[in-house]
C-alpha cells in the first residue's frame, strides 16, 4: 500500500500512522478515565472544560461545535444530555435570539473538578513521561502550527447545510 502513495516518504507514512495510533490508544485511556470517574464521554468533558476555562463559563453553540469539531447536531444531543444531568444550562443569546448559550453550572464546574485529576494523571503517565521537557516543547510547537494550518479551512459547523433540494456537484438533484 505504501509503494503507491505518490509524494510521500517512508519516514512521513511513519510519523502519520504513529500519531494516528498514539492518538487512539491515548483518547481510548481518557473516555475510560472520564466515564469512570464523571460519567461523562470525551465529547462532553470537552464541552464541560470549555465553559470552564471561559470567564464567564458560557459559549454559543456553534463556536463549541468548532472548537470540540464537532458536528452541530452532535453538540445539540451532547449538550442535551449534559443539560438533563444538571451540569449547564442552555437558552438564548442576549444579542440573538436565534443562537443558543450554554453555560455551565456549579454543578458542571464540580463533575470538572472531580474528573480533572484523574484525567492529568493518564496524560502525564501515558504522553507526557516518555518525553523530555525540550520534545514536549517540540511536540507543542509543531502540533500547533498543524492546528493552526488546519484551522484555516472553514469550520464544520460554518459549512454549508445540504437541503432536500440541494443540487449536488455532479449536477444532479440530491
């Protein structure tokens, strides 16, 4: 498979199916932690720690959906079921009426605090102790200016919406 790929040295390949496993072995360890300890998804504990590192603990919907990348729906049942367990609060924007607020509850802050050192300790044992402080350093300056190229496409929640009577982009009616 890797003979074909055009552009792409063994060394590339290498580093790409390396982040891919690290990122699923160590994402598996934190759902595991966050359900055990808060009873919360990944999705959600990133919604919770979101508002909670806002000042004023709230957030539009959609900046959510795009900072979680994160479908709009998905964030919509997400919220949903963190708003039934009590841990934020959802309803209007001040300034819109047609944008939703989340905001967190003391209650949101409190599940946060619960799962939040647990969830320190699987980062630092399963990412962080393998590597120097100077390859951490490494690590963060080059996962950021990645982010930060793939952040200059359209959010996905900012994507168009493909209606009933879309057209697609063969031409035919979708």
């Amino acid at each position: 498979m890797t003979d074909g790929a055009p552009g792409i040295d063994p060394v590339r390949l290498k580093a790409y199916f390396a982040l891919i496993e690290v990122s699923s072995l160590l994402r598996h360890a934190i759902e595991q932690q966050l359900r055990d300890a808060g009873s919360l998804s990944y999705v959600q504990f990133q919604l919770l720690a979101t508002l909670g590192d806002r000042p004023d603990g709230r957030a539009r919907m959609t900046d959510l959906a795009d900072g979680v990348v994160y479908s709009r729906s998905g964030i919509t049942y997400q919220a949903g079921l963190l708003e039934r367990a009590g841990l934020v609060a959802r309803g209007p924007a001040e300034d819109d009426e047609r944008s939703t607020m989340v905001t967190i509850t003391e209650a949101g802050r409190a599940r946060l605090a619960a799962v939040f050192p647990g969830h320190l300790e699987a980062l630092q044992r399963l990412l962080l102790d393998p590597m120097s402080d100077q390859d951490v350093r490494a690590l963060a300056d080059v996962l950021g200016r990645v982010r930060a190229h793939m952040h200059r496409q359209p959010p996905r929640s900012a994507a168009p919406r493909r209606g009933a009577g879309a057209r697609r982009s063969d031409g035919a009616d979708g």
